[in-house]
C-alpha cells in the first residue's frame, strides 16, 4: 500500500450512473493517507434514487469509512451536488470533518481548498437549470459509455463527448477559463500560496506568476471522465490519473503548463 499525505478526490457523484465508483475503490485501497480532503459533490444528493446505489458505490462509502476508522483525518468539503450538507457544516466526529472550505499549512505554504460552485451562477440563481444540467449530464455519459463499448468491438479508440462539445462550445471553455481565473485572482488577494478546487472536472496543476508573486492552482478533476486525484508526499503535489496509471509530478507540470501573468 502506497503511503502519501495528503490526496485530494472530488466530483465522485455517487448514485449516478455516470459515477466510476468500483475504480475509486481500487485506488483508494490501494493508499495509506494521513489526510483524506473531499472536495465536493461525493454524493449526488441532486440526482439520488433509493432506486440506484449499486454495491461499488456502497463499498466506495465504506473504503471511506474505514479510511477514517483507521487513522486517516477526513475533511468532507460540500459542492453543489450534495449542498444539503451545508446546514450541517463545521460538525466533527472523531477524525471526521465535515466543512466548507478549508486551509491548511504544508511545509510553511497556505492551501485554501473548496469545491468552487460559488463562483457557479446557475447554482445559485437558476438551481432547476443546474439540475437539469446534471441529469443531461448523465445521461450523455451513460450513452457514451455504450457507444465505446461498440468501438470497442472494432478496435477503436474510446471518445468522450462530454470533453468534445466542452471544447467546441465558446461559452463552456470562457466559463472554465473564469472559473480558473477568479478562483487564482481570490487566492493571490487572500495571501494563500496554493488554490485547490473540484467543480469544473478539470485536472490540473498550474504555476502561476505575477510579478514577484506566484501561486499554484489546481483542481482535482472527477471520478465521471477523468478518474484524478492530487497526492501530496515529500513537500511535492502530483496528479494521479487512474486512466493512465502514472503519477505526474509538479515539476513535470511545471514545464508544460507555467503562465505568466503582467
């Protein structure tokens, strides 16, 4: 079992379809953390059905749990899709702790972890379209996964539809630029070294620099396309990719996706 400090998981969205709950709980058995932070939308309060909660999704729940039980000090930070929770934010049970937002110190550097949906105005002023969202959503990964499957038949690559019409759709790129933008531009007004959210489905580690100042901002992507997570081990942050069984470093990341910002 791979021992790391901190991992970071969000956007797992038990009890929908779209959810690839049986691999979270192979690579979460696969680790021993000191501290487990959940960025949100773990459970999909939106879309549950006592119809649908397959076994892999109870055992996702339960790896959790025992991830507590056995030592592991567990931050569950609300989204959007389990926002229900936050009339029972700041309760603690044992190592247990369920928050909004969080920072830590590691290694004498600020972290400010949230989910990011505040920065969401559909969540917030139109929920009945945010909601509808999620559904289509869901459906269109349900679909998609049926369609690779008959790719698969003829040896061809799987396709992501969702990733395709976020990249052709002007309107769905701005909004995750502005996501990524505000989300740094908060962080550098507050002080904190690092900004970390889920949200976006996004994976990504990004160095930024203004001036004299720098601040790196990631995002833990999801467990729906991408299957991410952060680990921080040894004073260093890598993005795990399920998919592609690596670990990519910082440094790495540094290289191909540090900006500069006047």
């Amino acid at each position: 079992m791979r021992k790391v400090e901190v991992v970071v998981v969000s956007d797992l969205h038990l009890g929908t379809y779209g959810s690839h709950a049986g691999e979270f709980v192979d690579y979460f058995s696969s680790i021993d953390p000191e501290i487990i932070v959940l960025n949100g939308d773990i459970m999909d309060i939106w879309q549950f059905k006592k119809s649908y909660f397959p076994p892999d999704h109870w055992e996702a729940l339960k790896c959790l749990m025992n991830k507590a039980a056995s030592g592991s000090t567990v931050y569950y930070l609300t989204g959007n899709h389990d926002d229900a929770l936050r009339r029972f934010s700041e309760i603690t049970l044992g190592n247990f702790h369920l928050l909004d937002k969080l920072v830590l110190t590691l290694n004498d550097k600020k972290h400010w972890f949230f989910h990011g949906d505040v920065f969401d105005a559909s969540v917030h002023h139109s929920q009945w379209i945010a909601k509808l969202g999620g559904k289509t959503y869901d459906w269109l990964i349900r679909l998609n996964r049926f369609i690779n499957i008959i790719r698969s038949k003829f040896n061809l690559s799987p396709v992501s539809f969702s990733k395709k019409i976020k990249s052709n759709i002007k309107k769905a790129v701005q909004f995750i630029d502005d996501f990524e933008h505000t989300a740094i531009d908060l962080a550098f007004q507050s002080g904190y070294d690092y900004v970390v959210c889920g949200h976006i489905h996004q994976p990504k580690i990004n160095l930024i620099r203004r001036g004299q100042q720098s601040l790196t901002y990631m995002n833990s992507g999801d467990w729906v396309e991408h299957l991410t997570a952060l680990e921080y081990d040894q004073d260093q942050w890598r993005l795990y990719d399920h998919l592609q069984q690596f670990v990519q470093d910082t440094a790495r990341q540094f290289n191909t996706s540090s900006s500069t910002e006047g």
